[in-house]
C-alpha cells in the first residue's frame, strides 16, 4: 500500500482469522503500529509485516488503544527488541506499562490457568520509552499527524487516533466487535471498568470527527461509522437490559444468571450472523466475560445482590 494508506496484519490469533488485527502506518520516516497485540502473536506480526518490506526494527511508534493483553500484550517484547519504539499510551494505562504486575494479577483472575496459552509474556516498558496521553493531543506517528481522543466506556484507559489526511479513526474496542461482511455489532463489556455512559459520549467524540473509516482491532475497516455506533448503542442497550432483568431474579444464583445470560447472548448472536460466525465473533469477546463486566457495572449502580 501507499504511505498514505492504512493497511493492517491480520495476527491469527490462536490460529484462528480475524479476530485480532493491528494497524500499520508505513513512511518514509519509518512504521507506526496501533495495537501490536498478545506477545503469542507476535511470529504472525512478524511474519506478516516481512511480505510488507518491514521490519521490527523499522518501527518507531507503538500506538495504544488501551492496555487490555489482546491489544497491548507484546508491546514490551518489542521495545526490548528495538528500543528506539516510542509507545504511546494513556495515562491510566501508562503505569501498567512500566510495572504490569498489578495489571498482570487483575487478568489472571479473569483468565486463570490459561494466562499464558492465550497471551504469553508481558513485559515491563521502560519509562523513558513512554509517551503518555490525555486526550485532546495532536501527534506524529508513521510519517503523519494524528489527532488523538480520550475515548472511556470499554476501559478508563482507551484513547482513539484520527487521521484527518484520509478519515481513518482507530477506535480499538470503542466502537465495538464486527466482522467480515456483516452489519451485526458485539459489545465487548468485559470486566472492570465498563462504564454505558462515557462509552455513549466517547462514541459522540469519535463522530465530531466525522470519519469516513473506523479501524477496528477486531476486525478491519468499515466505512459507515454513524450505523455502526448506532447498532452497537442498540445492542448495547439490549444487553445491558438483559443484564438488569437477570441481576434482579432472585431464583437465581450467580452462575445461573452468566449462564442465562450467555445462552440469551449467544442466541441473540447466532439469530444474526449464523452458528460459525457466532462463534468467531465469541473469540473476540467472551460472552461470559461481557456477563462479569456489565454485572460488576450495574451492581456499583445497586441492581441486584
């Protein structure tokens, strides 16, 4: 692709296609990459920026989204690897980075024993490394200028990139989960910080944009931003209703009501895209853990037990 152009890496995670990607800005100046990845992707990155021409020692910004594994995992990996990487990050998210131990301990709750198959190394950036973000900044990255947003609602530490040159929003999970061909968006709500109203103003604050893209990390380009956020808002809304009606069903314990959920969730999902693709789209977002984080959302509100 032409500098101008945004062209990304498919990472084929777990083996499987299209469900994580990372953006790739090429210049003359050298590669910006936005959401590198797991560090158990990190042989498909490779492999996958050499049929570009590039290298990992070409690269000279790593742009994060948000510090979740599957967007920010590998990032240490790489600038241990070509410590000349500048890595820009929130500023929630920027001490993780430095020192991921807390970070670290929170996934493994959520992830257990399969921390390491899924993910694998994390570690630590060096501080010097670090460009931190609030929001509200203008950058240079990949050999051009990129206004960046503080973008909350998925996690407190979500920033999206807007590239005014060719309308291109990398909006990492705030505008949600789609793939291939099809309208349906997932919302990915895992736990901890979901927040339904900062996630409503922040997909306002990418629209003031008026983009003509959004780069989803999962999965690819799509060209029609308003429909989109409007389908996520909707289902959004649907899950999070069904979340309330479950929290607030006392013939229920706790697993009772992620099951009910999941199922519900999973019915919703396969009624709209089919069995295969359902379960493609699960690979990206878990639905029981979308279960745990509108749960933990709604009873800091005081629904339920």
């Amino acid at each position: 692709m032409a500098a101008g152009d945004l062209d990304y890496v498919d990472l084929c995670f777990l083996g499987y296609p299209e469900v994580i990607a990372t953006a790739v800005l090429p210049s003359a100046e050298g590669v910006a990459l936005v959401d590198p990845g797991p560090a158990t992707t990190l042989a498909a990155l490779r492999s996958g920026l050499e049929r570009k021409g590039i290298t990992i020692r070409d690269v000279r910004q790593v742009l994060l989204t948000h510090i979740h594994l599957d967007h920010a995992g590998a990032t240490g990996t790489l600038v241990r690897e070509n410590p000349a990487i500048e890595v820009f990050v929130h500023e929630r998210g920027a001490p993780h980075m430095i020192e991921p131990a807390k970070l670290l301990s929170s996934a493994t709750r959520l992830y257990g024993e399969d921390m390491d198959r899924l993910w694998g190394e994390f570690l630590p950036v060096p501080s010097e490394r670090i460009r931190v973000l609030q929001g509200g900044e203008r950058i240079v990255a990949g050999g051009r200028t990129l206004d960046v947003a503080y973008t909350p609602g998925h996690a407190s530490h979500h920033v999206s990139y807007f590239d005014s040159s060719n309308g291109t929003a990398c909006v990492g999970d705030t505008a949600g989960i789609r793939r291939g061909d099809g309208q349906y968006v997932m919302p990915p709500t895992p736990p901890p910080d979901i927040d339904l109203e900062l996630w409503q103003r922040s997909a306002s604050r990418i629209l003031e944009w008026n983009p003509a893209t959004l780069f989803l990390t999962h999965f690819g380009s799509f060209s029609d931003p308003r429909a989109q956020f409007d389908a996520l808002a909707q289902n959004l809304d649907g899950w999070s209703r069904l979340a309330r009606r479950l929290l607030e069903d006392s013939s229920l314990d706790d697993a009772g009501r992620e099951q009910a959920f999941v199922n519900d969730a999973l019915g919703e999902v396969r009624q709209k895209v089919g069995d295969a693709q359902a379960d493609r789209y699960s690979r990206a977002g878990r639905l029981d853990y979308s279960w745990q984080g509108l749960a933990r959302y709604w009873r800091k509100r005081g629904v339920g037990p």
